[in-house]
C-alpha cells in the first residue's frame, strides 16, 4: 500500500472510530473483565448497522458460541448487544437483541414494557470476532426504522463465574432498565 493508501485507510479508521460511543458500566455493577464497551449506530438505506466492542480479558466472560442464524428469544440471560429504537414522539419502540452466536430477536412494544410482540424484520446479519483481549461484534439489520428517533446502544456482559455487567449510554435512577427513555441517548435523522 502505498503513503496516501495508508494515510487513506488511517483517516476512515479514524472516521470510523470517531462514530463510537463509549458506553459506562451500571453503578452497581462490579467492574470484572471487561473494562471497557463502545458502540455505534448507522442508519442504512435497508434499516440499520451497528457494532459494538469490549475490551478487557475476554477468556473470563461467557461468549455464546456460534449458531445458526435464527429468531431466538432470552438472549438477553447472557452475552448479548441491544439496539432500542423510538420514533421521537411516539410511546412505541423497537428492541433488537445481538447474540455473538448469530442469533437474533426483535421486539415492538406499544409502551414501557407494554405490548410486546415480535417485530417484522426483513434480517438480521451478525459476524462476531475475539481474541483474548477484545470482541467485536458487527450486525446489519434489513427492518423499517422511522426516524427521526432516539437510540440507545447496550451491552449485557456475563463473566465466566455468573456474575453480570450492564453498559449503556445511560441509565436511569435505580436498577439497570434498558427499557427506559432514558438510556437513548442518540438522535437519529434521515
């Protein structure tokens, strides 16, 4: 590669990282192995894509293995990525769960914690690398999104030994609620 190709693909990386939101560990949460999460969202023409990374010892927490890539529920029991999407105005939301196994769910709720039923989702394409020292986890989401919304961005991280962290954006007074209005901390227009 040449100078300007590598200073190119710097400036993207860059770019790219730039994107990335850091995320803070619930308060009640011991800090364990990973020490740190950040995520992005970007609006796509087809739905949406999404990343999310830790960084910490990887070996301590439990990482679903691969499988197929289907609708699966409860994977929020372990590992697992979470998108929260609400049209601004609007009381109803989607939740979309990423499982470093490939597995995914999708949920609408016509409020908090109220009315919920599978979402209709055209798919949802995951791809989950890690080493000892990181994970990452990328998903392409094919789903009508209306915009503008807000957007929160979380990670349930389960160590080796059962204990749990949570990271979002933001969290609300008391125990860690994903589903609360307050952890969409990102606007998104088209």
């Amino acid at each position: 590669m040449t100078g300007d190709g590598k200073r190119l693909a710097r400036q993207q990386s860059e770019r790219h990282d730039s994107n990335m939101h850091p995320l803070m560990l619930h308060q009640t949460c011991d800090l364990g192995p990973i020490r740190a999460v950040t995520a992005s969202v970007t609006l796509t023409p087809e739905g949406c894509e999404a990343e999310f990374r830790l960084d910490g010892y990887v070996p301590h927490i439990v990482v679903p293995p691969i499988a197929r890539a289907e609708r699966t529920d409860n994977l929020w029991k372990t590992t697992c990525f979470e998108i929260f999407w609400q049209p601004i105005g609007q009381a109803g939301y989607r939740e979309f769960n990423l499982s470093p196994s490939g597995r995914w769910a999708a949920y609408d709720f016509n409020a908090f914690r109220e009315g919920m039923r599978d979402a209709p989702v055209g798919s949802v394409a995951i791809t989950c690398s890690h080493d000892s020292n990181g994970l990452t986890l990328k998903a392409a989401i094919a789903a009508e999104l209306k915009t503008p919304a807000q957007v929160a961005l979380n990670a349930i991280v389960q160590h080796a030994d059962g204990g749990m962290q949570y990271w979002a954006m933001h969290f609300p007074p008391g125990r860690p609620e994903f589903h609360s209005e307050a952890c969409r901390q990102i606007i998104i227009e088209r």
